[in-house]
C-alpha cells in the first residue's frame, strides 16, 4: 500500500520567500486525500504534476484564509474541466454555508455531488472508516475552532509490516493535551511558525515554537517530525530545523515539492 505524503504549502498567514500557503496532499493506496486549501493550492498541484480530479476527500482544519481560502478555486476548477465523481469534504460546519453562497454568486451549478460533513470541534471524533484506513480529527488550541487528522493504516493478517500512520497539526498554540492523539504515529506534522526567542508572541498567538514541536514529538513518541506554517519573517527555514533537533533529532522541514514515504 502507497502511503506516501507530498507538501505543497508551508508558509503561515500570506506567501513569502517562494513558499506558498497550508496544503497536504497525502497518497493512501492511490486515494488522494487532500489537508487544508490555501490560496495557490490549484497551482501547486498543477506544478507537481497531480491531477486535481484523483482528489477524493479535502480535509479543512479550521477557517483561517490562509488553510482554506484555495478551495473555491479547486472546486470550480474540478467542475471546469467536467469531474462527476462525489468529492467529500470534511470542515468546520460555517464552510458549509461559505461554499454555498460563493456558488450561488457565481451562478454555479456543480457537475459532481458535494458532500459536505461538519466537523465535530471539540472531540477526538472518527470521520472516516474505510477498509485500510481510519481518520480521526481532534481539537487543538487556536484562536478558533481548529481540528488536527491523525490518518491510520489498518492492520490486516496479510501485512507483514506495521501499519503507517501520519498526523497533521495545523496552527495550534502548544498543548501536551493532543500527544494520545498522536502517539508513536510514524510522521508527524506540527507547525512551527517561530523560533524559541519569539515563544512569547507565539503564545500570545496561539502558535507554536520549533522547540514546542519537537517537545511534543518527543513525548508522543513519534518516529519523525516535520514542521511548517513558517512565519514570514523567516527567509531561512534552517534556524528552525536546528532548534527543533535540539530536542529531537529526526526532524525535517516541510519544503514544497518534497515527496515522504511514510
């Protein structure tokens, strides 16, 4: 089974230094599974060469422009060049109705089924039950309702190896509340918008630091981290990366393009 995740956005709040905004791609088995649309999501699929009509389900961690604002564009794109197949999206219950009006503006009348499920915000909640994965959200800590994924390989009589596993964090101040979410999963992701000399604006703002991440990777147990949502004011990603190793060392940056066999 493919398990296999592609990063596609890794900066925080607006695009800089040549890093575009929120978005996941992750390959289970040949399901695609989209996680957080920011604006440019379209184009980076388009620029590695994954077409946007293998995308089956879009997860939406919560409703900052910069995880969601790409997803009217790439639901009109799939329209545009004539998708049928259903695509789910699972979201804050709001992006419901924002979706909605959006169409209704434009006068757009969908080619494909739509199938929207809200998101339960405040509960470790599972979302989707297939026969080789299972997906939960869960709640972390931001200035609004926000949701992690942790994506599970089930385990069957024929597989030999041990089932892979890769959690998403997205913006979330620093919380050891969601570490038995993710505990031991085979890659996390956890943003990482600052360095340690800027702890206190990054709880002021409900972010995190590369040291919190890697704190959080260390006490979950988690075989690899990757940390993201970079601020702006970071040309240079390493600095980061360094700190974050500081404390646990099987750490690596989320750069666009990159392709992780989980």
């Amino acid at each position: 089974m493919n398990f296999s995740l592609t990063v596609l956005g890794s900066n925080a709040a607006i695009p800089a230094n040549n890093r575009n905004l929120s978005a996941h791609l992750l390959n289970a088995n040949e399901r695609f599974l989209l996680i957080d649309c920011g604006e440019g999501t379209q184009f980076q699929l388009r620029k590695y060469h994954i077409s946007m009509q293998r995308i089956k389900h879009v997860f939406i961690s919560h409703l900052h422009g910069d995880h969601f604002f790409g997803l009217i564009g790439l639901l009109n794109s799939m329209h545009l060049h004539g998708r049928q197949e259903e695509l789910h999206v699972y979201a804050p219950a709001m992006l419901h109705d924002i979706i909605h009006l959006q169409l209704d503006v434009s006068q757009t009348m969908l080619k494909y089924p739509l199938l929207f499920h809200p998101l339960a915000m405040d509960q470790y909640d599972l979302i989707l039950d297939q026969e080789r994965l299972s997906i939960h959200s869960f709640p972390l800590k931001h200035r609004v309702p926000t949701c992690g994924f942790v994506f599970r390989e089930k385990k069957t009589p024929r597989k030999v190896s041990a089932p892979r596993s890769y959690a998403y964090c997205s913006d979330t101040g620093y919380s050891e509340e969601i570490v038995p979410y993710v505990q031991e999963v085979s890659l996390l992701y956890h943003e990482a918008t600052f360095m340690q000399n800027m702890a206190r604006a990054a709880a002021e703002k409900l972010h995190s630091t590369a040291i919190e991440a890697a704190t959080i990777a260390a006490k979950a147990g988690v075989k690899k981290l990757l940390i993201g949502h970079f601020s702006a004011r970071y040309e240079d990603i390493s600095p980061l990366v360094a700190e974050a190793r500081t404390v646990f060392p099987e750490t690596f940056p989320a750069e666009e393009g990159i392709v992780l066999n989980i």
